[in-house]
C-alpha cells in the first residue's frame, strides 16, 4: 500500500496543482469560485444590463452561468427552476469523453480549421520552393569570368549570398513582421489580418518569379517576411481562441501539420516543374552558358515557376477567410475597449452570434461568453499598471510562459530541420545526381507531412513536453547519423544509405514533436491581454533562429563540412531535451486560462521535480525496481491544517517536491 508523508504537507500530484489557484492569477481558472446562488444572479443580471443582449436569451444566459461555474450543475434537479431541454444535454453530452465524441463539432469550426490549415500550407511552400529553385537561378545570378584564352565561365553565387537570399523572409519576419501582428491584429481583427497577409504572400511570390538579380530578388523575399510573420503568430491564436479546450491542441496543431503538407508541395514543385522547357538541358546547366542565356525564358522559367507556385493558395485562404466567424475572446476585447455604450453591445451580440456558429448548442455559447466576459474582467485587475512588454517579463506566470515558449521555438530551428527545408536537394548533391537529389528531398517532405498526422492525436494524449522528452534524443542520434554518413566516401552506396536513412528518421521523430508542439504551445501559454504581444516575441525567436540557421548554413558548411555541421546541430539536440526538461512546463488538457495555476510554480521547484521524475523512470521503467519512488508536488500546511489557498496572498505559499512510494506490482 502507498506511503505517504503527512506530517507537514499534503501531497498533491503534478495535475492537481492547476485546479489549486494559489496566486493573484485565481480569478482566471473560474472567477466564479465559492459564490452564492444570490451572488450568481447579482452577476447574471450586472451582465444582461451591461451587454444589452435581448430579453429572449434571459434564461439561456443564466443556465450558461451556472453551468460556467460548475460543469456538474444540472447533473441534480435545482431549488430555482433551471432545467435542460434534451438538445441541450446532448450537447454536453458530446463534451464529456466518458460519453461523447469530443471530434463531433459544427461543419464551421472545421471549416475555419480549414481556412488555417491553407494558411499554414502558404508557410511550409514558401520555405521549400526555393530549395529547387536555388539549383538553377544561384548560376543565373551568378558572376561572369572574362578568359581570353578560353569562353566566358558563369561562377555560381557565393555561399554568403546563396544564404542571405533564402534567409531574407525570415530576416523580414524577426525584425519587422512578427511586431507588426499586434497592431494589425487590434485595427484588423483576427480574419482582416489573415486576409492581408495573404494578399502579401502571393504578390511577392509573383514578385519573386520576374527578378533577373541576385539583390532584386533578396528585396522580393524580404518584402515576402511581412506576409509571413504576422500570419504565423495570428493564425494559431485564432485557432486557440475559437476551439474547445478538449480538442484545442490537436486542431491548433494543423498548423504545423499543414505546414509540413506546404513543404511536402514545394518539394513537389520542385520536381515537377524542373524540365520546363529547356531549364535542365545542359545548355542552361553548368557554366559554360552566358548570363543573357541563363536569363532567358528558355532555361529560366522552370526555377521561376518554382518560386511562383506558392501563390496559389493564399489567395484561395483570403477568399473565404471573411466567411467564418470573428474570434469572440477578439470581438468581447474590443466591445471592453470600446468608448460608446452601443459599440460595445453591438460587439458582445457579434461575439455570441460568432460562439452559436462555433458550438452545437447556444447554452454552450452563453457559458463560454458569460466566462469569458468575467475572464477578461480578472485578466484587467491582474493588470498591474505596467506597459504590456514589461509584464511579459515583471509578471513571474507571465515570464516563465514566455522563457517556455522561447525555448521551444528556439529549438525548433537550432535541431537543424530548417537545413533540410532551404537546403536538402544542394546537400544531397554530394551524394547522388541533381534529378535524385530532387526525389529525395520530396521524399523528406512526404514522411515529414505524414507523420505529423499521429500529432493530433498524440498532442492531447501524452502532453506537449512529453513528446518532446521523448523524441529529442533521438533528433541528436539521427542528426550524428547523418553527420557520420558524410564521413564515408563520396557517392559511395554506404554513404548515400547513410545519409538518406538519417535524414529521413529524422523527419519522422521531428514530425510528431518538436514539429508541431512549439506553435501550439505559445498560442495557449500565455493570458489574451499579453498574448498578442507574447505571440509576437515568440514567432519573431522563431524566425530570427530561422534566418540565422539559412543565412549560416553555407558557411558552416565551407568552414566545417557537413559532417561537422550535422554534428553542431545534434549538439544543440542534447542541450535542447535538457531546456525541455526544467523549463517547459507541461499544458496539456488545460483551459487557456487555468494555465495561470500552471505556471505559477517557481521554477527552482519544477526543475528539482523533474530531476527526480526522470530518476524515478529510470530505476522504475529502465532497471525495474517496483519499489522506487514517484516525486511528487506538495503544499505545505501550518499547524498540521489544510491551507485554503485560494484565499492566500500571491508567493506566500510554498511548493515543495515530496516523494511516495508507489505499490509493489508484479513483474
């Protein structure tokens, strides 16, 4: 039988500490805790007067109500009269998954996951589409070498320039574009900026398509940054904002997985549109050809095409972007901002109108904009009079969701998948033809969109940290793998199979994990009122590593080789899974609000649990002693009583890590 250790604490397991709101932040896991019934109505009808909502709704706003206080509300008969009709309780039928199906949701929510997965796809072929490309345009480009005893030569573009071009986006997108999401996301909404950063990616890539320099087409790619970077941080908030929290992280993901179908489409590309004419004939390959030649529509359309192919779809995204609904945390953020009373009830009617078209029944949708409402009220009187960019920082929660957030995103590009994306066909050049090289850069992206589906199952089932404990080490092996493939011989059979089985056990660990996580991650990790602007340093993390990873590449792999390289990278995988472990909290199955609970935690505290919960599963899983003990988190207790923590003061309750011993089990 459990043992447990009594005398001062309560032990409480890692779980139980975000339904204990122990800071100022408790008013965001359910500001309704402890309230009266009278206190209740007090509220209710504080509510109908201030929104002005119509008369019809009175009732269903109250069940809404008490149902946001206590999802256990209606299991009983009530004193005042309350009761579901049978559509109703079907609907939170559907809710709970002990007896419901948590993927029956209205065709608009799928539909507005849709219209955010095309967006996601736009990401992915921009990053790939000129992964081909490059092959052709770097001797378009290129310099010309006078020889008077001999032809003209075109020397290909240098490595610096090859990879400041490719980083140009992402250049764009750290020091501009990321910080223009708030701004564009308070004047535009939600969906206006989608559909402006949509406009944005197709023109520059039409842009990229008619350059005939090196430099015009850096300024095209870079202009392409403004449509990247405030798309990447505004589409999964508007996903998180607009899906239930039992499925927010497997339809938030489509992201990444969506991102990866735009790789796997601009390796496609890549592919298809390479014997265009006579762009790989040998009289427009090589460097024997003149610039003029190289330039011509003869042997350039093939590579132009490449680059153009990716306007397709953010065009098909803003056209029916503006037939979903707005986010109703955006719309009910506004309706609080606004400085007429009729602005902000005509706000609030839009916000429910928009929660009725995203939930199977309009109960559901008063509940959420009752809770809402009353969330964002908490999110104001945690507000400590600061400018928003400091308490990212001030706010302990605040600041350990960003380092969080910061980590993961910093990851995702140092583990060097970024290298595949920009540069793959160029590496595997070394080891087999240029036709090949393309094939199996398309095979890369392939496995990388196909096991990037178990994700949405995966995410919401194991934990966002957990998957990625689980797949770094093997990022590092696959990474060395490959590093020790370009040891062997050049284009012999052994380091082609090297090479190849590296890289492409690599897409399939990456995929389920550091793939999709660190996007859905930072979309819920933080409060709305700093979420934007948290959102914002997040993304630009993730695309000022972007850019510094592709404008770094070529020279690493000059000055290093790319055994070297490869084996910088699987470093960084090392040091990566041991950032995961004491910093990244873990946030799964939580609201975007009872997170606040989550990270209240000091770090100190969760670092040294970690410590001894990576201790416990290797003398329990690894060396199968069945008696080892599990670390557990626990709050202390004075004078052997329990503490209501609700009502202490923020930072006064210590949390310490205590042990248990778990039952003995057969073997």
């Amino acid at each position: 039988m459990a043992r447990h250790r009594q005398d001062q604490h309560e032990c409480l397991n890692y779980e139980d500490t975000d339904v204990v709101p122990i800071n100022i932040n408790s008013k965001l896991v359910n500001p309704f805790t402890g309230l009266r019934h009278e206190e209740m109505d007090k509220l209710i009808v504080s509510f109908m007067k201030k929104t002005e909502i119509e008369d019809t709704y009175a009732e269903l706003i109250r069940k809404g109500a008490f149902l946001a206080q206590d999802a256990e509300a209606f299991e009983h008969k009530r004193t005042d009269g309350l009761q579901l009709t049978s559509g109703e309780q079907r609907a939170l039928d559907q809710e709970n998954p002990k007896t419901g199906n948590k993927w029956n949701q209205p065709w608009i929510m799928y539909a507005l996951v849709g219209c955010c997965s095309l967006g996601a796809a736009v990401q992915g072929m921009d990053e790939t589409a000129v992964n081909g490309a490059q092959l052709f345009y770097q001797h378009a480009f290129g310099t010309e070498n006078s020889d008077p005893n001999g032809p003209t030569r075109v020397e290909g573009l240098h490595s610096g320039t090859r990879g400041l071009i490719n980083s140009s986006p992402y250049l764009c997108c750290a020091v501009l574009g990321c910080w223009l999401t708030e701004p564009l996301n308070r004047l535009l909404g939600r969906r206006g900026t989608i559909f402006v950063t949509c406009l944005i990616s197709s023109a520059t890539c039409v842009w990229q398509a008619f350059t005939n320099t090196w430099w015009h087409l850096f300024i095209a790619r870079f202009f392409l940054g403004l449509g990247i970077g405030p798309k990447s941080a505004t589409i999964p908030i508007y996903s998180a904002e607009c899906v239930p929290a039992n499925i927010r992280g497997g339809l938030v993901m489509m992201w990444q997985m969506w991102t990866a179908f735009g790789i796997m489409l601009g390796y496609i590309a890549g592919v298809i549109f390479r014997n265009v004419l006579n762009g790989d004939s040998s009289q427009c390959t090589g460097t024997t050809a003149t610039k003029e030649a190289l330039l011509s529509i003869q042997c350039s359309l093939n590579w132009r095409l490449m680059l153009a192919s990716p306007m397709v779809l953010p065009l098909i995204a803003a056209a029916y972007v503006f037939t979903l609904p707005e986010s109703p945390r955006w719309l009910l953020l506004k309706a609080r901002q606004g400085k007429k009373f009729k602005y902000q009830t005509a706000k609030y009617q839009k916000a429910f109108q928009s929660l009725c078209s995203l939930r199977n029944s309009k109960l559901q949708a008063a509940r959420d904009l009752f809770l809402i409402h009353h969330l964002l009220d908490g999110e104001d009187d945690i507000k400590q009079g600061h400018n928003r960019f400091f308490e990212l920082w001030s706010v302990p929660r605040n600041r350990r969701a960003l380092t969080a957030s910061l980590i993961v995103m910093f990851l995702q590009q140092i583990c060097g998948v970024n290298v595949m994306a920009f540069y793959s066909s160029e590496i595997l050049q070394r080891v087999m033809s240029d036709k090949n090289a393309l094939v199996a850069s398309m095979g890369f992206g392939i496995l990388n969109f196909v096991f990037a589906l178990p994700a949405v199952y995966t995410i919401d089932t194991f934990g966002r940290r957990n998957l990625l404990l689980c797949t770094f080490p093997f990022l590092a092996l696959f990474q060395l793998l490959s590093a020790m493939g370009f040891l062997l011989p050049d284009e012999s059979h052994a380091q082609t199979a090297l090479v190849l089985t590296g890289m492409y056990l690599f897409s399939v660990f990456y995929s389920p994990g550091e793939g999709p996580v660190p996007f859905v991650y930072s979309a819920e990790s933080m409060p709305l009122y700093v979420r934007d602007l948290g959102m914002s340093m997040a993304t630009a993390t993730l695309w000022a590593f972007n850019f510094l990873l592709a404008v770094t590449f070529p020279r690493f792999q000059v000055a290093f080789t790319y055994a070297g390289a490869f084996g910088y990278y699987a470093a960084w995988c090392v040091i990566g899974w041991f950032m995961i472990l004491f910093f990244v909290y873990e946030t799964k199955d939580l609201t975007l609000e009872q997170l606040d609970a989550r990270f209240d935690i000091p770090t100190k505290t969760h670092a040294v649990w970690a410590v001894k919960e990576i201790m416990f599963v290797i003398r329990y899983y690894l060396l199968g002693r069945k008696g080892a003990t599990r670390p557990l988190l626990s709050v202390s207790q004075l004078g052997g009583h329990e503490i209501d923590m609700r009502r202490l003061p923020p930072r006064r309750l210590p949390v310490e890590v205590e042990q248990r011993e778990i039952p003995e089990t057969e073997p």
